[in-house]
C-alpha cells in the first residue's frame, strides 16, 4: 500500500468518524428542542392560562397546584438549559459535517490532484481539526451515539 492510499484511508476514517460524531449531536439536539418545547412551552402556557382565570376570578383550586407545579418545572428548565443544549450540539453537528465534508473531498478529488506532501499536510491538518472539536465540542451520549450507527448502517 503506498503513501497516498494510506492517506485515503485515513480521509475515509475521519469522514466515518465524523459523519457518525455528526448525527449523533444532531440527535442530542433533537431531543434537546424536545426538552425545551415540554419544559419551556407548557408552563408558559400554563402560567397564561392562570392568568386568564384569575382576571376571570374562575381558579379552581387544583389549577393553583398546577401553576405551582409549572413553576418548578420552570425553575428546573433555567438550570437544565435544554436551548443550550440544543444549540450546542446542533452547531457541533455542523461542524463535523463540515469535516465529513471535507474528508469526502480530500478522499475522493483532491488525493489524485495533489503531490502526496501536500495531500500529507492536508490530511495531517484535517485530523487535527477533528481532534479540536472533539475537545471543544459537548461529548456524545451512548444512547445518541449507537442510535446514530444504527440509523447509518441502513
């Protein structure tokens, strides 16, 4: 196997690595928003509701439990952050995309178009970058992380 081909191969395990980091932070994400939407949307609903009964002078008395319950949901959601969260993993899932990316490329165009020094440098510089986001990035949950292999492998 020459240098070049080695040089593929490693393009092809950044890209997989990648593309699995990727969907796995995309499915962190999605159950982030979901999250949010439960704890943020519902209570807030909720407190409106309130609201609109005290102004009508109509509250029963277990709509007073419900509040305080949404309250505490509410409470709990602003130290959960789950738009954080979301946020997080949504622009991690970017940017190992971009890496899946230009892993492709590097693979499948510029190897044949580049003296193998510079593919070398190229390719060194690429599984650098990776390594920084794995570092800067919010790790993978188990649960995302096969759930991400399963959905790929079909």
């Amino acid at each position: 196997m020459n240098k070049t081909e080695i040089l593929k191969n490693e393009c092809k395990t950044i890209e997989d690595n990648a593309r699995h980091t990727a969907e796995a932070h995309y499915l962190i994400a999605a159950k982030s928003k979901r999250t949010a939407i439960i704890l943020e949307v519902i209570p807030a609903l909720i407190a409106a509701s309130s609201g609109l009964l005290v102004v009508g002078e109509i509250i029963p008395i277990w709509w007073g439990w419900l509040t305080v319950v949404s309250a505490s949901v509410t409470a709990t959601s602003s130290i959960i952050s789950p738009h954080k969260s979301y946020y997080e993993n949504l622009n991690a899932g970017k940017a190992f995309t971009v890496v899946k990316n230009r892993a492709k490329s590097l693979n499948e165009t510029f190897a044949n178009l580049s003296a193998e020094e510079e593919l070398c440098k190229e390719v060194k510089a690429l599984s650098e970058y990776y390594n920084q986001l794995v570092l800067l990035t919010p790790p993978t949950q188990e649960w995302a992380y096969k759930k991400a292999e399963r959905k790929l492998s079909k």
